[in-house]
C-alpha cells in the first residue's frame, strides 16, 4: 500500500506574499479594494495582476487566461497564499488547464468560497 503525503502550507505571517485571482466571474472593484485595505492593515503584501480585470461574458476572462493566471501564482515561490476576489460559476471550467505538478510542489493556503 502506498501512503499518500499530506501537502500543508504554512501559515501566513506579516510580510507575506498573497496574490487574488479571479478564476469565476468578474468582481465588484469597490470590494476588492476595500478587502485589500484590510489585507494590507493586517501586514500582508498584495500581488493582484492586471489581467485579473479581464471579462469575457459572465467570467472574469476567457478560461485560458484565467487558467494561466492561477499557475502562475502557484509557479510563485514567493507568494504564500492566493485568494479569490470572487467565486461563481465558472471555475469549474479551468480545471483542466491547471497545472497540478506545480500546484502540489508549491503548497499555498487557498481561500475561495461558492465554486472555487
């Protein structure tokens, strides 16, 4: 039998890396704000791409783009947790595109909520 390896991320300490992602649908640009003025105030650092302000119909970009977006802040040594600006119907669709041996040998806290 062959055991499985747990994979756990450390936790988040002042000073961190943490990249957003909108791999669902596209996001209130007030709420992103105001959630990043409160990530900054706790210490935390913010990475939030350009491409993240992407739509393509009800999703935040086209499912490539979103896809690329979510393995490149997995590719990120330096980053140490990604949240989603938003979740919704959609990320489902990406999964194919991911890239899980990146994913499994850079452990990051990931918070989403609905789909993700």
């Amino acid at each position: 039998m062959v055991k499985k390896q747990s994979i756990i991320p450390g936790r988040l300490l002042q000073g961190d890396y943490i990249g957003v992602v909108a791999p669902a649908s596209p996001f209130d640009h007030d709420n992103l704000v105001d959630g990043v003025s409160v990530l900054k105030s706790l210490g935390f650092r913010l990475i939030i791409p350009e491409d993240i302000f992407e739509k393509k119909g009800y999703l935040a970009g086209g499912d490539e783009q979103r896809a690329s977006l979510l393995n490149r802040l997995f590719a990120d040594e330096a980053i140490k947790a990604i949240f989603c600006a938003r979740g919704g119907f959609g990320s489902l669709r990406i999964l194919p595109l991911l890239d899980y041996a990146s994913i499994k040998n850079n452990p990051k806290i990931f918070i989403g909520y609905s789909d993700i």
